[in-house]
C-alpha cells in the first residue's frame, strides 16, 4: 500500500485553545489507484494530507496510524520522514506560491532537487524540466524557467508545481486541489498526463478536490469528508446511485454545471 491512514485523529493547539479537527480518518491509495477526497471548504481535507506527511509541528496533536509505502511515519524520525517526502510522494500544494522559493529562478527551484536529491546531472535536469513544463502545457517554457514566481499568473505556477511533483518519477502524488485554477481543456489535458502515469507506472494518487462531479468522472474511489469524518465512501460503477449519505446527496446536487456532464 503507498498510503494507509488508519483512524487519524487531529487536534491543533493555538495558545490556550485546543481544537480538535479529524475525528478518525482512514483512507488507502494503492499502486495504480486513483482516490478522491471531495468535502467542502473547512472539511479537512488539506489537513489530513499535511499530517499524514507530518508536515506539522508540535502545534498539531496526531493520533492514529499513518504508514507512506512501508514507513511508519508516526514513529520515523525527523531525517526518514524526510527522506520518505523528498523521494516517494510528490505533494502538489494547494497554493503553488507557498510551494515555490520566492528568491529563485524556477528553473533553479525544480532543477536543484533532482540534483540534490536525484543525483542528476544540472544539464540532464534541466532538460527533464524544460519537457515536463512543455507538457504542462506552460507558455515559453525556456523563458519561465529563468524568470521569478512572482513574475507568473497562478495557473502558470500551478502547471510549474505539477511539473515538479512528476520531475522525481514519485510512486504516490498528493494533489491538492491542483487543477482547480486551470482552465477546463488545461485540466482535462493535465489529468490525462496523471491518469497515463497511474495506468503505466502503477503511480497512485490522492485527489482532493471540492468538485465531486469531476472526482467521479476520474477516480476508482472517493471519501466524502464532512467536518473531519468520512461519511461516504463511493465506488465505480455508479457512484452517485449508490450515494446515501444526505451531506453527498447536496454535493451532487450543487456542483458546478461545466463538470455536470463530464467534460472532463
Ligand atoms: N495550522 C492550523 N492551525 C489551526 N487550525 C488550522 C490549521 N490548519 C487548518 N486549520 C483548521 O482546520 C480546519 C480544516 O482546514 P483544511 O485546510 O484542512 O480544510 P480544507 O478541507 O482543505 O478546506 P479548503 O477546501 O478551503 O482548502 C479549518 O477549520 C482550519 O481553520
Ligand atoms: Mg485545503
């Protein structure tokens, strides 16, 4: 299994205040699985995925099981979980700013890590992220690699962050929500390029969206969370017949028209 989360509990300490936020989460993404977690804003969802990459720090009170393609990252030490996010998950923040260094060239932020942690050549990496950003269907390619973050719209560094995720050939991606500011065709062509690397090197990915229809359209299972908890879980075929829950009844119901259909 590349992610197994067993019965996670949540609770973030800011000064006094104790604030409890996942109440026993457990979700599985296998080689060559797609997964969805589908909730509303505040649900969780970026939550449980930063904790099950122990990206929290003492603010944050975790209980439960998380294991990342073997490693137990509740007892790991600081460097193997580092170690496990460096080289075996690729997470695609929500906000692709925050993911980028605002100092560097964003040909130095992507081409740095797979020379330091790849042990690639400069000139190789570089080639490798001049043609992941060429399939991301980024303008200019050669031009955005020497310019700054800043210098970009947020769907150019959204595409630039997707291209860092694929550049470490990871065995499990995180992608949080991170289609969700691209523009239809551009996120249909980006989730083909996912969905082509699911079906032919056994990648397993974790997709969190707020839009159940487009999950649906995509992925072999989706866990509605709902304040914290999943209340659902829904399987292919026909995932919205078999939807019980009223809180998914509502997701169904309120989705945005252009996915409606399944464009995508
Ligand atoms: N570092 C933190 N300290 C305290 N509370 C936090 C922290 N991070 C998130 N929260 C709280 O946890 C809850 C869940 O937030 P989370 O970001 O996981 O939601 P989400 O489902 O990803 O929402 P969105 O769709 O808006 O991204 C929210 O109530 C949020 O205020
Ligand atoms: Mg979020």
């Amino acid at each position: 299994m590349l992610l197994n989360i067993t019965d996670l509990h949540l609770a973030f300490h800011t000064g006094d205040e104790r604030a409890s936020i996942l109440h026993g989460v457990s979700l599985m993404v296998a080689p060559g699985e797609l997964v969805g977690l589908v909730g509303e804003s505040g649900s969780g969802k970026s939550t449980t995925i930063r904790a099950a990459l122990r990206l929290y720090g003492d603010e944050a009170e975790i209980t439960g099981a998380i294991d990342v393609d073997g490693t137990d990252m509740i007892a790991a030490d600081a460097v193997t979980q580092r170690q496990v996010r460096a080289s075996t998950v690729a997470l695609i923040q929500q906000d692709p700013r925050a993911a980028l260094n605002p100092v560097r060239r964003i040909g130095d932020s992507l081409a740095e890590r797979l020379v330091k942690v790849h042990g690639m050549r400069r000139p190789d990496a570089d080639q490798r992220i001049l043609s992941l950003l060429t399939d991301v269907g980024l303008s200019h390619p050669e031009r955005r690699m020497r310019q700054y973050p800043h210098e970009l719209s947020g769907g150019m560094l959204q595409r630039v962050v997707i291209a860092a995720a694929l550049s470490t050939d990871p065995k499990l991606i995180l992608a949080d929500e991170s289609t969700s500011a691209l523009d239809v065709t551009t996120q249909a062509e980006i989730i083909a390029m996912f969905q082509r690397q699911i079906r032919e090197r056994g990648l397993g990915m974790l997709f969190i969206t707020h839009d159940l229809h487009l999950a649906a359209a995509i992925c072999d299972r989706i866990h509605v969370l709902r304040q914290g908890e999943i209340v659902e879980t829904l399987h292919r075929p026909d995932m919205f017949r078999t939807a019980q829950h009223p809180y998914t009844r509502v997701l169904v119901d309120s989705a945005p028209a252009l996915t409606r259909k399944g464009t995508v």
